[in-house]
C-alpha cells in the first residue's frame, strides 16, 4: 500500500535492534484518514471470504482492526494481555511474547465472543517474529472457528514470523513488508 509505505519513509524512525517507531502515525498517535484506508484495503484484499469477526491483541492492533471491520461490517475482538474483573467465565488463552515490551503475556478472549460458527480474520499493527500472531491463531484453533487470514499493517519479511506462518499454511497479507532496515541506510522495501 503506496500510502503507508510513504508515510513510513517520512515518519517512520529506524532504531537499534530492528525497532521501527511508528508512533508519529500508527501506534500512539493515530492518523484517522490513514487508517480509513488501511481498513478499506484490508476489506478488498479479504473480500468474498465471509468474515463475521475481526481478531486482534491489544493495545496496537485494535484501531486497525476496527476500520477493517468497519468496511467488512463485523465486530472486533480484542485479545486482553491481562484478565481483570469484569472478564469472566470461559476463556480462550494463550502465551504471547511481546518482541517490544520484553515480557511474555497470558492472553485471553472470552468463550462468548469467538467460536465454531465464526470466520475469522486477524488484523494486527506489525509482525516481525510471529508471537503475537501466533498465539491468535491458537486462540481460533482451540474455538473451533475458521481462520481465513491475518492482515497486518507493517511486516519486517526479514525477521522469520511472516515466512514460517506462511508455510503452515497460514495467509497473510502485509501493507508494507520491509526487506531491511537499520539507523545507519534507512528502509528498503520488498
């Protein structure tokens, strides 16, 4: 996508350790007329597969998977990185290791929300080693509902999560894929 691979090369700020800073725009400050697209683009690429729900992990993910289901017209699910008391009953859980944050999470969604009769697309704000979109994936597989794919704004193909999800199988489509990156040359693109 033109537009986001754009504003990455103005705004997007390259740092030791391959951390890509994207606050500027995606991920703490949001830019609504980007992220309308982003949710239209998501809706063409993934149109005809029936989607009934929307998946993804908080905090990041959940402005992008809320346009998309905007233009799919369906609701999001948020996976929460901590069980509170307002989350009862049966849940789905799964283990999450954050790249950026350094921890590992037990994330949950509520049996209520994500079962057999869904099909289900993930949407996501980056994925580099794959954990966080790997354990959504564990999450529909123990409801018993149909993945149809993961969308994901921003993929560094040259970290391994993109290339071994895909080879199980999984289809993933990427607005931006980065090829390499570092402070020193900057951002190529695939």
């Amino acid at each position: 996508m033109q537009l986001l691979e754009d504003r990455v090369l103005k705004d997007g700020v390259v740092r030791e350790g391959s951390v890509l800073k994207v606050d500027s725009f995606l991920n703490h400050q949001l830019d609504i007329p980007l992220f309308v697209e982003m949710g239209r683009e998501f809706a063409r690429i993934f149109d005809g597969c029936e989607i009934n729900k929307v998946l993804t992990i908080e905090a990041s993910g959940i402005a992008i998977a809320c346009f998309a289901a905007q233009q799919i017209g369906c609701p999001v699910v948020f996976a929460k990185k901590s069980r509170t008391k307002n989350i009862a009953g049966d849940l789905w859980h799964s283990k999450v290791e954050s790249y950026t944050h350094g921890k590992i999470y037990d994330v949950v969604v509520s049996r209520d929300f994500l079962g057999p009769n869904d099909r289900v697309l993930i949407i996501d704000d980056f994925l580099a080693n794959g954990a966080a979109l790997t354990g959504l994936i564990n999450m529909v597989q123990q409801s018993g509902a149909t993945l149809v794919g993961a969308g994901i704004a921003i993929e560094k193909a040259f970290q391994p999560g993109g290339d071994l999800l895909r080879s199980r199988g999984v289809r993933i489509e990427s607005l931006v894929r980065i090829k390499s990156m570092s402070p020193e040359t900057g951002i190529e693109f695939c």
